[in-house]
C-alpha cells in the first residue's frame, strides 16, 4: 500500500468557498464573519470582525440552519452522495484496523447493488503521510493478512483510483440489515478454489464441527472459556463427531490437549472460510472470525454474554440492539434457522443444549 495524502471529502469546496470569501471580503464591505469548521467528527467556531454586529450574524445562523434541514440541492448534500458507490476508501489512520472492515466491506458492497454501479467493488486503502496516529507492526499483520485478503472473498478489487471515492462510516451490521430489508441480498463469501481444495484435503471427506477459540490478550474477559470448550470437545467426540479446534493466531501450533487443531486457519483468512464452509457446525463466541460464518453458508453457534454489567459499550443491550441491525427474535435477518446467537455464557451446558437444538443431520 501507497501512502495517499486524500482529501477529507468536501475539503476542495471548503477551500475554493473560503478563497471566493475572502475576495468579497476584501471589497470592504463585511463587518463580521462566522465560520464553523467541521473536522472529523467534530467541530470548532470562530468570530471574526465587529462585535456590534453580532445580531446580524445570529440572523445569518437562523438563515443557515434553515437551509441545512430543508435543502435537498446545492452544496448541501454530502459530496460522498454524488461519487458512484463501487468506488470507496479506508482510512487506516482513524477507521479500525480489525474485523470490523468485513461488514463494513459487505455493506458497501450492498450499496454499489443498491444504486446499480458497476462491478467491481474498487477499494483504496489510504493513510495521511503526515498522520500521528502511529499503527503498531501487529496491526500492519493484520492489515496484510486478513484486511486485504477479505477482498477476495466479496469480489471486491484494490485500486488506488478509489482513492477519492467515497468514505462510508462504520455501523457495524445495522446498515447491512436496512438494505436487506430493501430487497438486496446480502453477499455470502466466495472462498478461492486453492483454499477449498486444501481444506477439502486435510479434512478427507469429513465435516468436521469447528470451535473457535478468542484467547487474545486485550480484552480477556471475552475470551473462551477453555475449560468448557474443553468439555465440549470431549462431549462431541463422545457424539461420533469429527472436532478441529481453530486456535488464536498466537498459539496457532499450540496442541489442544488430544484434539485436532487446524494452524492453516489461525494463520490465513481463506484458510479458515474454507475450513468453515466446509465444516458440519461452527462454534464461536463474540470474535471477529464469526463473521466468516454469518456471511457464509453452514449452521453456526455464537455465544454471546450481552448485559448491562459488560465493561465494553459494544457488549450492552442498548448498542448491541442498535448496531446489530437484529429481527425481533434478536437474530441477524438474513441468517437462516441453524444459525444462531445464543445469548449465554459459554458454559458446557448451555453449549451443549444450544448445539443439540440444532437437531443437525448424524
């Protein structure tokens, strides 16, 4: 990846508007002047000129907040709405460097189908030169082994001619599910034929039941319970199943007592969509290689502890309602009847009861 010193969308009008400003200010007849300048998500104000002046500028505000809520034309609109939709950037200097780029991946896919742009999906990885926010050599990893190959499983290229695309925001899978309910599918992974046939190899005419292990060490409360998973492994076995553990990528090679582990996914993301689309059922709990599976195609178990008690925003009911884009049921709508959250710890018993409910095929 290039560094691309991008511009802010709407940072060309703001300049050209500010240089046209200053002409007509240097008539000499302007008294005062406010300026608002939204940067990022915030914003900063400035007066500039005759303090008497000051009613005459709180009418200006008036006259502006009503052309902001009631205009649908002029220079109002966001520049992003007016670029083609299968052109879009991610900005490594503030949007996340994690897994969270695959619904933002998918919902910006939806929206190219959904304003009819063509294919394919163009997306430009852009990082201010000049930036302070530093990204740490595990983050760049990442970017190189999982960020970028997960173009290759929605169809989506990486062209710097997207550098001046749009910019969505993320809202994690919220705006997935709105343009669900508007009639657009959502995109299921296209896994490459080497991986499937890999996978296909190493498990040898098996559908193996996955467990997906977090066991990473920033957030640690969330990681898996290794001692119920355990239990479970054991219980499945006992079932006549064929268990893979897929550890963290950091103890990838590390054994997982007697069972089979499966280091080719830890390590590589097709790795891993082949594994799990191939596999019988896949066991996770909140991490973000379940979305491999709620973007794939064979049943799944998530395990979610959702409550007001978690210490993370992102694991309380009133942002998990709101950025999840749940059904009633508090389900993703476009998952089928075998697969499903479970909102409960990741006990061996509320595992096993959960994956005996799938009444999937012996």
């Amino acid at each position: 990846m290039q560094n691309v010193a991008h511009q802010i969308p709407g940072n060309a009008e703001v300049i050209d508007g500010l240089k046209k400003a200053l002409v007509r200010a240097e008539n000499g007849m302007a008294r005062a002047v406010a300026i608002v300048f939204c940067e990022q998500a915030g914003a900063d104000v400035i007066y500039l000129g005759d303090v008497h002046a000051r009613a005459q500028v709180v009418y200006g505000c008036t006259l502006l907040n009503n052309l902001l809520v009631t205009s649908t034309s002029m220079n109002v609109r966001p520049l992003e709405e007016r670029r083609l939709a299968n052109a879009v950037k991610y900005d490594l200097t503030a949007d996340p460097i994690c897994f969270d780029f695959m619904p933002w991946l998918v919902a910006a896919e939806m929206k190219r189908r959904l304003e009819n742009a063509p294919s394919p999906l163009k997306v430009a990885f852009v990082r201010h030169p000049g930036s302070l926010q530093s990204v740490t050599d595990q983050k760049w990893k990442f970017f190189q082994n999982v960020m970028r190959p997960m173009l290759d499983l929605f169809g989506a290229v990486e062209s710097e001619e997207a550098a001046n695309g749009r910019h969505e925001e993320f809202n994690g899978l919220r705006d997935i599910s709105a343009t669900y309910m508007q009639g657009i599918d959502v995109p299921r992974i296209r896994v490459p034929e080497a991986a499937m046939a890999a996978i296909g190899n190493k498990i040898n005419g098996y559908q193996p039941v996955t467990l997906t292990l977090r066991e990473g060490p920033s957030y640690e409360h969330r990681n898996s319970n290794i001692e119920e998973w355990n239990k479970l492994a054991n219980w499945l076995r006992e079932q006549g199943e064929h268990v893979i553990v897929v550890r963290d990528t950091a103890k990838a090679d590390v054994p997982f007592g007697t069972f089979e582990i499966c280091p080719e996914a830890s390590k590589d993301l097709h790795m891993r969509a082949a594994l799990y689309e191939q596999a019988k059922c896949n066991l996770f709990v909140t991490n973000g290689p379940w979305g491999l599976a709620y973007f794939g195609t064979r049943p799944w178990l998530m395990f979610a502890t959702i409550d007001d008690n978690q210490p993370e925003h992102f694991n309380k009911p009133n942002w998990w309602e709101m950025f999840m884009g749940l059904n009633s049921d508090k389900q993703i709508p476009w998952a089928g009847p075998q697969q499903r959250i479970v909102y409960a710890p990741d006990d061996f018993e509320n595992m096993r009861a959960a994956y005996e409910s799938l009444q999937l095929a012996k």
